[in-house]
C-alpha cells in the first residue's frame, strides 16, 4: 500500500493483492521505519461498527477506517477509486485507490504484475503506432 501526503489529504493506493486482503481480513497495514525503533504505521481498516469514513492519527499511527457497506462494494467492483470528505476542517481529504500498472517503465519489475491492469494500456499502444 502507498502513502502519498499532500497539505491537509490522503492517499492510498493499494495492489490487487492488498484489495484482496482487505476484503479478506478487513485490514491493510504498513510501515515506513526511520531506525532506532521509530516507525511511521499506516492502515486502511473495514469495520461495521461505523457509518462514516474517518482517518485519525495517533501514537505513530495514521489510521483509515471504512464502514464496511462502502468498503465491500467498492473493492468488489471495477471502481477505481473512493474520495472521503471529512464532515470537521480539521481532518485530512482521504482519496483511495486501485493501483494501476506504470505505462511508463519497465513493467516487469516485481510489482508490476500485482497492479490492476492500466485503462489507459491500449490508448498508450495506439498512440505509438
């Protein structure tokens, strides 16, 4: 899962097999380590216990959490993308996404092959030819 911060938003991005564990397990966790047992931990959570997306931060942790209604459909389906819109000014933007295969690079390196395939794949090719 990647974490991109920007000003006062969010975003994830997860892999074929991060939606896969989230539908299965509910919870997408990782961790940027800065040595010396210092760690930023960051995880995209599904719970029916809430009705509204939120994100927190607390103890190293920033925390994304997913009612489940919203959560099950979207990684069910060919939705790209789901944008959380905090109801207080003091919470981040929230913007999760599917991640796409780079039409840029090499896509053999050894995370290409667990992107959702690119959209934009056959319009790159076309413009090529």
């Amino acid at each position: 899962m990647k974490l991109r911060i920007h000003a006062n938003s969010l975003r994830l991005r997860l892999s074929r097999s991060e939606v896969e564990q989230l539908q299965q397990t509910g919870v997408c966790t990782e961790s940027l380590r800065f040595g010396a047992g210092s760690q930023l931990d960051y995880s995209l959570e599904v719970s029916s216990r809430i009705k509204v997306a939120e994100a927190s931060y607390s103890n190293n942790c920033i925390r994304v959490l997913l009612p489940l209604d919203i959560a099950t459909p979207w990684a069910a389906s060919s939705e790209v993308s789901l944008a959380i819109t905090p109801s207080n000014g003091d919470a981040p933007s929230v913007l999760i996404e599917k991640d796409f295969q780079c039409l840029h690079h090499d896509q053999e390196n050894s995370t290409g092959s667990d992107m959702f395939p690119n959209p934009a794949a056959g319009k790159e090719a076309e413009k090529i030819t």
